[in-house]
C-alpha cells in the first residue's frame, strides 16, 4: 500500500512541478560545451630532461642503492652458507675481525 502512494504522489509531484534541464540532457550539455583546444605539437617546443646536476644526483641515488643491494645480497648468501656449515667470508667496515680470518678451504670469493 505504502509503494502505490508512493508511486502515485512521485506521478502528481512530476506532472506539477517545471521541468529544469537535467545534467545529461542535450540543452544542459549544449550549454556547458566548451570550446576545444588546439592541438599542441610536440616539436613545438624543445624537450625538456635532466640537467647535468639533476643526472649526475640521480646517478649517485642509484649507485648508493646499487651497493646497499650488494650488501644486503652478500648478508643473505652468508647467511644460507651458515646453515649449511659453511664459512663464508663475509665482512663489514668495523668488523672485529678480517676476511682473511675465515677458512679457505669452503668457498672461494
């Protein structure tokens, strides 16, 4: 019963009330059309990359990422070594003790 009044006042409210251009008719869309734009040509104006500085910062970025990698890498393998009884001659700046401390005889750096 409460969906056929409902219904019903919907019908009566649309018939009586004006009727405004709705966001996708033609009549609003006709009014919001804007003019377009011309089209850029890329060899219109030089390109625009890196400066020297900019390349030469980025290329110190990825090189200090590049050794991090190598350490961590190197950390790694040392440590799937030590699980199988193996030395490895892995060391560090500050380390007590050199590379040349660990045994030879396993692996070869």
């Amino acid at each position: 019963m409460r969906d056929s009044i409902a219904h019903i006042l919907a019908l009566v409210l649309s018939v009586v009330r004006p009727r405004r251009p709705g966001r996708h008719s033609a009549a609003f869309l006709a009014d919001q059309s804007a003019p377009t734009p011309e089209p850029v040509n890329p060899w219109s104006r030089p390109w625009t990359g890196p400066t020297k500085g900019e390349a030469r910062e980025m290329l110190r970025q990825q090189s200090e990422t590049t050794l991090e990698l190598g350490v961590i890498r190197e950390r790694r393998r040392a440590a799937a070594l030590a699980t199988l009884g193996v030395d490895y001659p892995y060391t560090y700046d500050g380390a007590p003790f050199p590379a040349s401390a660990f045994a030879t005889a396993g692996v070869s750096a």
